[in-house]
C-alpha cells in the first residue's frame, strides 16, 4: 500500500510523538489515475487489478500445463478444486444439480481468498477486498445466481410464494413473515455477505496494522528499554496476527462460497421433489444447512473481529 | 484524530465509489469468463481423461485377472485330468500284469500236467507192450519150462492155451498188486 507507507513515514517523520497506528483513510484511498472519470483507480483498485492479473495468469499457466499424470503444482489446486466441488457445491446442490454452479462458486472461492490473501503479501498490505464495492459486487453476483436459480428452476411466482409463504405456518404469521422474507431475498442476504466479508478485512488490517506500528515506534523509535520489551512483545503479536489474518482470509472465502451455495440451494426446489428422496441424504443435507445457518450466526461468521470492530 | 472525521470516515466505509464499483464490476466479470470459459474446462478435461484412464486401467486389470484365473483353473483341471489318466493306466498295467502272471501260471500248470499225462501214458503203454510181450514170452517159456519140467510135451494146445490163461492170470493179480505198489510209489 504505497499511499499508506507514504503518508506513514511522511507523518512519522513530521511527529514521532506517538505510534503511527493505521487510520480508516488508508482504505478510504484518493484515485491516483484517471483522476475524475469512472475507471478512476486508487492504490486499492490497483491491488486488486494486480491481483487478478496474477490469478489469471497463474490458473491459466496452471491449467495450460494441467496433465493426465499432476506435476506438484497440479496437485495441489486440484486437491483445492476438488475440496471445493465435493464439500461444499456437491454437498449442497448434490452432483447432479450442482455440475452448473461449480465454475462460480470456485471462482469465488479463488477470487476472495486471493484477494483477501493481499493482505499478507509485503508492499500490498492491505487486501483487495477492504473497499466495499469489491464484496458488493460479489455478494451482488451471488444474489442474481440464487434468484436466477430459483426463477429457472420454479418460475418468478412459484419461487416467490416458496420463499415469501413458507408452508406450514398459520396465515396471519405470513402478513409478518412476508415481508421479512422479502427483505431477506432481496437485501439481508447480500449485504451480510457484503459486510462480513468487508468488515472483517478492514479489521484485519487494522490489527496487523496496529501491532506492527506499535512494534515500529517501541522498538525502533523508541530508546527506552521497558519500551523496546513492549515492541517484542507487539512485534510477537503482529506475527501471529498475520497467521490468523491468514485462517481469516480462507475462512471467509469459504464461508463467501457456503452461503452462496446455500443460498442457491434454498432457491431450488425441495431434492425430495428432484431425486424421488433419498432419505439419507436429505439429512445430510438437512444437517449441513443447520451448520451454514449455524456457520452464519456464529461470531466467527459474523465478524471474526467483532472486538475490533 | 477528530472524532467527527473519523465517524465521517468510517460512513465513507459503507458508500461505495462509482469507479470502484466500475472496476469490481469488470474484474469479477473477468475472472468468471477465465474460470468459467478456460481454467475449470481444462481442469474438468484433464480429471475426465484421468478418470477414463484409471478406469480403462482397473478394467483391463479385471480382464487380466480373469483370464489368468481362467487358465489357472484350465492348468489345474489338465493336471487333475493327467493324474486320474496316471493312476488309470497305473492301475490297468498292474491288474494286467498280475493277469499276465496269472495266465502264465495257469498255462504252465497246464503243460505240466499234461507233461505228467504223457509221461504217465507212454509209461502206461509201455508197461501195456511190456506186458503182453512178456506175457507172449512168459508163455511160451513157461509151457517150454513146465514140457522140460513135466517132462512131456503139452501136446494138446487147448490145454496148453487154457494152462497159460490161468498163469497169466496168476500173474496179472501179482502184476496189479505191483503196480499198485508202483503208483503208491510213484505218488
């Protein structure tokens, strides 16, 4: 993030009064080309064009040299690509329905989590998702796919009145739960992935960004020595902070990519009224979306730094 | 740092920028059409040319297997087959041979026997010829013997036959006492 560092030093060197802690102007970047049109790019659009430049290339170089017999390298985003067909789209959609929603959803499994790993990378960062309208338009992008889903797959009524008039409940719930559902479809299910997935990157920086500047300013700047003992002890913290901005990175690619499989799932018809019922497998899917809803609720799923935030 | 800034600052957080929205917008659009049009079809191409492999292979196994089963069961039938034929002809040539030995034996029991008969026989004529050569001699030496003795001769030959009968007869009980002498000897 060379806007921040700059501005960074820039301040640090005009007062070296206290740490220089990150501020929210860092991920609030000015544009520094194409300054007023709309493709304006600020240093974190520039991340994020960096980025896919490298996801491109690299999968591409990956795939062109994909062979019968895997080299290491094949190996491993085969193992990743398949974890993410079996466990996640497969488990939810089952193999047959869930063949056309694979691409997407390891697509944004990939994208998020590279996206989110700029975080970890020297000179970045800060991740590419840590402006809003990156996990906007994704979560964007999820919600025409299980609107889509729904609407080919019943009709635009049948799949509003499955989803606005859920069967079994009392009809005088329904003048309640209508339009909580509706407001679900259209705006709570995005914007929870919008947020999640936005805020937790926001807070990741903030973390790493805090220990790193407290370990800059006690072990460096500083010439006290119980000061210097601080600095170790924040420089410690930054580490193992940046370990678990990682876990962080691929969990909330993971989750990205659960709910929206999830969410496609509920959108489809029953799997009863599709495979003529098998029972067992009904459960597991039963079971699995109690874990997504679960997956959704916890703290971990909400805000993995909801102290920090 | 304000806190008016930074409550500012952090509603600045939730509205996005036309521009990052723009280029958000073309860089997921981007990913998806590499993804969706070369990475994950040549990834799926590779894994079903694999699969096809692994299973061409595992069939081509099955097969292997079951021919060599089948001639391992073709090798042990053959060699169950050979042993029966064995022991077959084992047991025929022994029965054979205590056949042939038993044939043998018969047959020289057989020519012994009838060694025995001939000898037995010839014996039988000889004594038969010696007999009545003797008795023809004995006769005739005895009618001479009884004239010389008697002192005349035995002119009437009616007597002189009816005389030798009864001698000969004398001596063929003397002779069948001999000869059953003979055969208790013989035997």
């Amino acid at each position: 993030m060379f806007g921040s560092i700059g501005l960074g030093y820039s301040l640090s060197l005009a007062s070296a009064s206290g740490p220089d802690f990150p501020t929210l102007k860092e991920i609030l970047p000015q544009p520094g080309l194409f300054v007023g049109t709309p493709v304006a790019v600020n240093s974190i659009i520039l991340i994020r064009l960096i980025a896919t430049a490298f996801i491109i290339i690299f999968m591409c170089i990956c795939a062109s040299r994909a062979k019968v017999i895997p080299g290491r390298m094949q190996n491993a985003i085969e193992m990743l690509v398949d974890f993410i067909r079996h466990s996640i789209v497969y488990e939810f959609l089952g193999e047959e329905r869930g063949k056309s929603y694979t691409n997407l959803i390891i697509t944004l499994f990939v994208s998020i989590f590279l996206f989110n790993f700029c975080e970890n990378i020297p000179g970045m960062n800060v991740a590419a998702t840590t402006t809003i309208a990156m996990p906007l338009i994704f979560a964007i992008w999820s919600l025409i796919n299980y609107w889509a889903a729904g609407i080919r797959s019943k009709g635009l009524w049948k799949f509003l009145k499955d989803e606005l008039f859920p069967a079994g409940v009392p009809w005088p719930i329904y003048i309640l739960l209508a339009p909580i559902n509706l407001l679900e479809i259209i705006i709570i299910r995005p914007f929870s992935l919008t947020v999640r997935l936005f805020i937790n990157m926001v807070a990741g920086y903030l973390l790493v960004g805090l220990c790193f500047a407290a370990t800059q300013y006690f072990l460096v700047e500083c010439s006290n020595w119980g000061f210097k003992a601080l600095g170790v002890v924040t420089l410690a913290g930054g580490l193992i902070m940046t370990v678990f901005e990682i876990l962080v990175d691929a969990l909330q690619a993971f989750i990205f990519a659960v709910l929206t499989a999830a969410y496609i799932m509920l959108s489809l018809p029953e799997q009863d009224e599709v495979s003529g019922g098998d029972p067992e497998k009904a459960t597991a899917t039963g079971l699995v979306i109690e874990d997504a809803k679960q997956v959704m609720n916890s703290p971990a799923g909400q805000s993995t730094h909801a102290e920090v935030a | 740092m304000h806190t008016v800034i930074a409550e500012d600052l952090g509603a600045q957080l939730f509205f996005p920028k036309d521009y990052d929205l723009i280029w958000s917008t073309v860089v997921l659009i981007v990913l998806l059409i590499v993804f969706a049009k070369y990475v994950m079809p040549k990834f799926n191409q590779v894994l079903d040319e694999r699969t096809k492999q692994i299973q061409g292979q595992i069939e081509e196994a099955t097969k292997a297997r079951r021919a060599a089963e089948s001639a391992k069961k073709e090798y042990e039938d053959r060699l169950a087959q050979a042993q029966a034929e064995a022991t077959k002809i084992r047991n025929d040539a022994r029965s054979e041979a205590s056949q042939i030995i038993e044939d043998a034996r018969t047959q020289a029991q057989l020519e012994a026997a009838a060694i025995t008969d001939n000898a037995q026989k010839a014996i039988d004529a000889q004594k038969q010829q010696a007999m009545i050569s003797l008795k023809k001699d004995v006769g005739t030496l005895a009618t001479t013997l009884a004239g010389k003795i008697l002192g005349t001769k035995l002119e009437d030959s009616a007597v002189q036959s009816s005389m030798i009968d009864s001698l000969i007869d004398g001596l063929e009980k003397d002779q069948s006492n001999l000869s059953h002498t003979d055969q208790t000897f013989t035997e």
